[in-house]
C-alpha cells in the first residue's frame, strides 16, 4: 500500500506507547516466526534435491508519525522526543524484545508534545535471514540452496549505514524523516556484531557502560560483583562471557547457569544486572582506537544512557604524579579511526552532568577537598593516538603539547567520546597516570606492579560512584541538547 509513508502496509493507528509496542511486536514475532518456518522446510527440502523452493521472508515493523504545523508547538529546549519542524517521519524498527520499553517511551513522548497519534505497519524493508535464523550447520549443497533462493534476505551493507547518525542522509520523495538514527537492519548488525565482540546476549547490556583498556579493572570488577550478589539487593545477576550468570539468591535461588567459554572474546563484557537494567556493564575494550571505535559503533544501537572510560594515560605535567587522576574536559583527535565520520574541526564539548558526577565521585571515594583534591585530579586535554610508542617522537610532539595545553596521551579516549557525540550518546573520560615517559618516568616492571596495587580498585569504584550518583539525579538529564543537531531525528 503507497501512502504518505511509502509502501508500507498493515497500517495501524495508536494512540499510546503501549498499544504502539503490542503493534511492533506482533508484526515482528509473525514475521520471525514465519521465516524460521521457511528456512526449517527450505533446509528440508534441500536433502531430497528439490529446488523448487518458495522463500517469502519477512519485512521490518514500522513506526511513522505526521506532524503539521498546527501541531509543533512545542517547548523547544526539548532535546528528543520531538519532531525539529512538521513533516512525516518514519522508521523501521527491530527486535521489540529489546527495546519494547524504549519504543513505548519515544512513542509516548511524541503523542504527548504533538498531540497526534501514531501509525505502525509492515514495512516494504526485508529482514536479513540471519538476523531471524540461529543458522545451525548446513552442508554445501545446502549453502547453494540458500544463495539461489534465499539471496535477497540476506544482510545488504549498501544501504546499512551511518547516514543519518552523520547528516548524511538525503531526503528521498515519497519517503518520510527518518524517526530514529538507526533503521532495523543496522541494529540488527550491531547486536549480531556485539556478540562476537563480546560473547554476551544483547539482552544482558545495561543502561550505564564503563570501558577500560586493561584486564585487571576486569578482575577487579568481577570481584565486586561477586560480592554484591552474595551479600546485596539492588542487583539481579551477575553474567559473564558465554553467557554465565550468577544469580542473587534473593532474587532467584539457584546455582549458576551457562557455560564459562574456554577462550575470551576480542572484548569481552560483564554485566552487572538490576531488575530496570539500569545496571552497569563493563567492556574490557582492548588497547586502541580501533578497538575503541568497533565496540561503541555497535554499542550505540544499544541506546545506553553514558558510557565512562576508565584508563590509563600518560601525564605531560612535571607537577602530576603517578596515580593522580584526570579529568578530560577536552579531546585531541590524533587517532584518525573516525576521520570519515567526523570532521577534525568538529569540537567533542565536555558534558556537564558527567564532568559533575566523576569530579564529586573522585572527592566521595577519595575523600579528597578542597585544593587537595585539584593536586590529585587534574580537568585538561587528552590526546588521543593511535602511535603506542609515541614517546619514541615526543621531541617533535612537544611544540602541540604546549600550543594545545595537553595534560595527558592515551589511546582510546578520544575515539570514545568523537562515537559517544557522533551518536548522541553522553560520554566521560576519567583516566589515570601510570607513567611521565618525557621525563623519564617509564612503567617499568616494579613501578607498574606498585601502582596497579594501589589504584586500580579505587578507579573502578570512582566509576561505579559516578553511575551512582548519575542515577540518584536522575539519568535523563545526561541527554543534553549539545548532542543533538536542529535537524535531528525525534527518538532519543
């Protein structure tokens, strides 16, 4: 059916986020449904050689909403949850069991700011087969059965892209806004790419994401999850890579579950579960930006409320000493992994409700005031490289440090933020000095050991208490108006 949303069909008329989200998810578990039954009798029929074999498939849900200028009177220091002028906005959608809460919540916001209802449909945007099927084992004669008649359900990445996220995105006639920065077919991607990633189902990923570079915050933070199930109630379950999850017996009283996987994945993640997933979810990324762009790239469809780096960095300052902390108010781009995407001259603003919240959590855990604790935490401008061994040139680097007022390198923490502002996700940067390489301070093997001992389970519970107090605010106020654009998609 063409209409004012283009050929979408089956279209439904809501009035509320609920009645929106029983929509999405009815068209979407038909669809599903439908295709793991066509894929179940395509592979059977396959083993007898016939190949007269009809694959229907399956098309995205779809949201769309009309707004006409009567209708925009809106308080316009809104930062989501409404249109930037009249039109017809729409977008596919995917994976209800994920995000139901979310869509239902957008939903809402927009019948509430422009008093129209919504509409969902079938979209005419197939669902790629993997993305509907848990592909089990298939011969090769089976594989040639499915490129011949399965081809066009297969992920297309012509037109899976970051266009909109980018402004990027060209108006096509007959087809409306986009509503939301990621069409269903790239989410898709991302959550298929972040188990590979990480090694975790998607459902598992909490609303507040810490980051850090090395293993031992890792451990560290297993073993304060660990704890908090044992002996707490504000966290449901503790999961770790393949799945392996440590229930609070308060919650659920039972030994645990899963499997522990004999090798870890490239970025493995720990999820430390609440029953409102506002938890927290730990990724350890690795070292690098291409490393750091991969995992927030996909974590974006995820929609969190702020990712936090926790890493180490090199100190510029004679007057910083080993373990001091610092604040990044400023980046440096010097890692070129998102060139492409985001201009140089584009300026990664520092948010103020994250800055607040990492600054008072250093003074809580600390129990730093006052002067003491501006000698001990340091708010300046990281560089970020994608050069492990710039100090090899650091001659040559040190006319920059001075021009720009750098206090601190690293290696990911610009990548971070440049994602956290490109997708509109809020981002902080709390690092830690662990070696002054231009004044001969190198991490050697004993230094190294003294100061992992001494810092890295007082950084891991600075994080933990900014997400603390980030939550007793309230986490709609992290999603500020610098990150959105006055041509913006209405979903947050």
């Amino acid at each position: 059916m063409t209409n004012i949303y283009g050929n979408v069909s089956k279209l439904v008329e809501c009035h509320s986020g609920a009645e929106a989200a029983r929509h999405i998810n009815e068209i979407y578990k038909n669809n599903i449904a439908q295709m793991q039954k066509d894929f179940a009798y395509l592979l059977e029929k396959s083993q007898s050689g016939n190949e007269v074999i009809n694959f229907v498939g399956g098309d995205y849900p779809f949201i769309g909403i009309e707004v006409r200028p009567e209708n925009m009177h809106i308080d316009a220091r809104l930062a989501f949850g409404a249109v930037t002028d009249p039109g017809v906005y729409g977008s596919t959608v995917t994976r209800p069991d994920l995000f139901g809460e979310y869509y239902q919540e957008q939903i809402d916001l927009l019948i509430k700011h422009h008093n129209v209802p919504v509409m969902v449909g079938e979209s005419d945007w197939p669902i790629p087969l993997p993305f509907a099927v848990e592909q089990t084992e298939v011969t090769s004669r089976q594989q040639e059965i499915i490129k011949d008649h399965v081809g066009a359900f297969m992920p297309d990445l012509s037109r899976v892209n970051d266009d909109i996220a980018n402004f990027h995105y060209q108006k096509e006639e007959g087809k409306p806004l986009p509503l939301a920065l990621f069409t269903g077919e790239r989410v898709d991607y991302s959550i298929a790419r972040l188990f590979h990633y990480t090694l975790t189902s998607p459902h598992h990923f909490q609303s507040f994401i810490l980051l850090t570079n090395y293993d031992r915050y890792i451990q560290e933070f297993i073993t304060y999850a660990l704890h908090e199930i044992e002996t707490g109630e504000e966290y449901s379950a503790f999961i770790e890579p393949g799945d392996y999850v440590t229930h609070n017996p308060r919650y659920r009283s039972c030994p645990p579950t899963g499997t522990r996987p004999r090798y870890l994945p490239q970025m493995p993640a720990y999820h430390l579960v609440r029953p409102d997933g506002e938890g927290i979810t730990f990724v350890n990324i690795g070292v690098g930006p291409s490393n750091a762009k991969t995992i927030t790239d996909h974590l974006a469809v995820l929609r969190p409320h702020c990712w936090i780096m926790l890493g180490h960095c090199a100190g510029l300052r004679r007057s910083q000493m080993l373990g001091d902390y610092v604040l990044a108010h400023a980046y440096i781009r010097r890692d070129r992994v998102l060139d492409d995407d985001l201009a140089l001259d584009v300026p990664i603003p520092a948010l103020a409700e994250l800055q607040v919240a990492l600054q008072e959590a250093v003074a809580n855990i600390t129990g730093l005031k006052g002067r003491e604790l501006k000698t001990r935490m340091r708010t300046g401008t990281v560089l970020t490289t994608a050069d492990r061994h710039w100090e090899l040139r650091s001659k040559y680097l040190l006319p920059e440090f001075n021009q720009t007022r750098t206090i601190a390198v690293d290696m990911e923490s610009a990548t971070i933020a440049a994602n956290g502002f490109r997708f509109r996700v809020p981002y902080g940067t709390l690092l830690c000095v662990s070696d002054k390489p231009i004044y001969g301070e190198l991490k050697l093997q004993k230094m190294a050991k003294d100061f992992y001992q001494n810092r890295v389970s007082q950084h891991l519970q600075i994080g933990i208490e900014a997400i603390r107090l980030i939550r007793e605010t309230g986490a709609a106020g992290l999603h500020s108006r610098k990150l959105r654009g006055f041509e913006e998609p209405p979903f947050r």
